[in-house]
C-alpha cells in the first residue's frame, strides 16, 4: 500500500475515531499511521504523528495508554532531536510505567521499559 494510500484510510478512521469522542481511539489510529509513515521513511511525519498520539492519551488517566504511546516519541527524538527532549520524553514513559514491564504492553504489544532502555543508549 502506498503512503497516499494509507493517508486516506488515516483520514477516514481519524474521522470515524472523532465522531466517537474518545481519545484513545484517536491516538489509536494516530499512532497506526504514524508507524506506516515511519516505515516507509518519512520519519518526521511519523514523529508527528506519534507526538500527536501521545498528547491525546494525556487526555486521560490511563497510564497504560499514555505509556504506550510516550514511548514511540521518545525514540523517534534521537533521529530528530532535540536531544533534551527526548530524554525527557524517555524519562515520563519510564516513569509512567512505574518499573512495571507489562505496563504498555497492551498498545506496544511489547514492553516500553525495552524499548526505551535502547531508546535511551541512542540519545546518550
């Protein structure tokens, strides 16, 4: 599928994800088309998007959501910087999975804390 491609079905399911008012959802699909554009090279854009992802699920008290979708920025910082704000983007995501490894998992499918230890080594 190309990148415009999946731009259209983003915007289709961003659309249906705003209808239903629930900012999960919206950083769901975010962050889903966020990791097709970061896979397909445009890795600003992706960075973007998975800010974007991020700043909704501060919209809730779900520390499982925020520290899923902290961690994608946090990592994504060493390629674009600045330096200082991704380690303090790694610093909230390792904190909000309160040294829990399963924290996150349920977004990620695998655990941030192992990400974001990698994630830490590249911005140092």
């Amino acid at each position: 599928m190309s990148l415009d491609e999946a731009g259209r079905l983003y915007a289709d399911a961003r659309a249906a994800a705003e209808r239903l008012h629930d900012p999960i959802q919206l950083a769901s699909v975010t962050f889903a088309y966020g990791s097709t554009a970061f896979w397909r090279g445009a890795v600003r854009d992706a960075f973007d998007l998975y800010l974007e992802a991020a700043r909704l699920s501060d919209q809730t008290d779900d520390p499982e959501a925020q520290a899923g979708y902290w961690t994608p920025p946090a990592l994504v910082y060493s390629w674009v910087g600045p330096v200082s704000e991704g380690l303090r983007a790694t610093k909230r995501a390792v904190g909000l999975c309160g040294g829990n490894a399963d924290v996150g998992v349920g977004v990620l499918s695998f655990s941030p804390l192992s990400a974001l230890g990698v994630g830490l080594a590249g911005l140092l």
